[in-house]
C-alpha cells in the first residue's frame, strides 16, 4: 500500500503547523522491519519508506526504534528517531514522527495515467499509438 508521508520535526523540533502544511508529501510504501543495529548492537524496528516504482523520489531517512503510534481510517503516524550524517564521527539522532495518509484508489488510477501519459509523450512520433 503506498502512502503520501510528511515529516513532523526538523532536527528533533516540532514544525510549525505553517510549515507542516507547506512541505511536498513524499509518496512511498512504508516497510517495518526488525533488524540488526550495528550502532546500538541490538535488534531494533526500523521503518523505511520505499520508491514509487513510476516516481523515484528523495526518500526520508529511515526511522530506528519505529513504533505505529496512530493508526485510524485516513491517516497513520509513526514515530522514531532518524540518523544524521550516519557512520561518522559527527552522528545525530533527532526524534522523528511521519504523519501517513493512504493513497486512494482514485489518487492511483490518477499516479498510473500520468505515468502513461509521461511515457507516451518521450516515444518519437512515428512510435506513438495513433
């Protein structure tokens, strides 16, 4: 199931609603999985966003220690920390919380028909269905 996602924090402080409401929703299918923290030496739930398969994007940065803290009919949040400039010297966890809406039906058939519409318009002329 994909989802349109935005980020409530910004370096571990909470957004301004102004500045929620403006950021572009990334659109993704959310994966939780346990694995394996080489920085914590444990097992932990991380949550990834995954590619659009027609719409590769910037994803956010995974979250460790995910956790489903709302789950309701239009909308999912999810909440963990993210890591910065992770693998060096100079890491930093924030808290991160990803407010998830699903993608409707409608939305889908509207993402595939773009998508189309994106592809025929790159074939050469004499390649295009009449």
């Amino acid at each position: 199931m994909y989802w349109y996602v935005r980020r409530k924090f910004s370096q571990g402080a909470a957004l301004t609603q102004t500045l929620f409401a403006q950021q572009e929703e990334v659109l993704g299918m959310l994966c939780i999985t346990e694995e394996r923290d080489e920085e914590t030496r444990r097992v932990t739930r991380v949550a990834r966003l995954r590619e659009h398969m027609h719409y590769p994007t910037q994803m956010p940065p995974p979250l460790f220690e995910a956790v489903v803290i709302h789950a309701g009919l239009g909308a999912w949040t999810v909440s963990g920390y993210e890591r910065e400039n992770e693998g060096t010297k100079s890491q930093r966890a924030y808290l991160q919380s990803w407010f998830m809406r699903p993608v409707s039906a409608r939305e889908e058939v509207e993402l595939e028909e773009r998508f189309k519409r994106e592809l025929l318009a790159r074939l050469p002329e004499h390649v295009r269905p009449g």
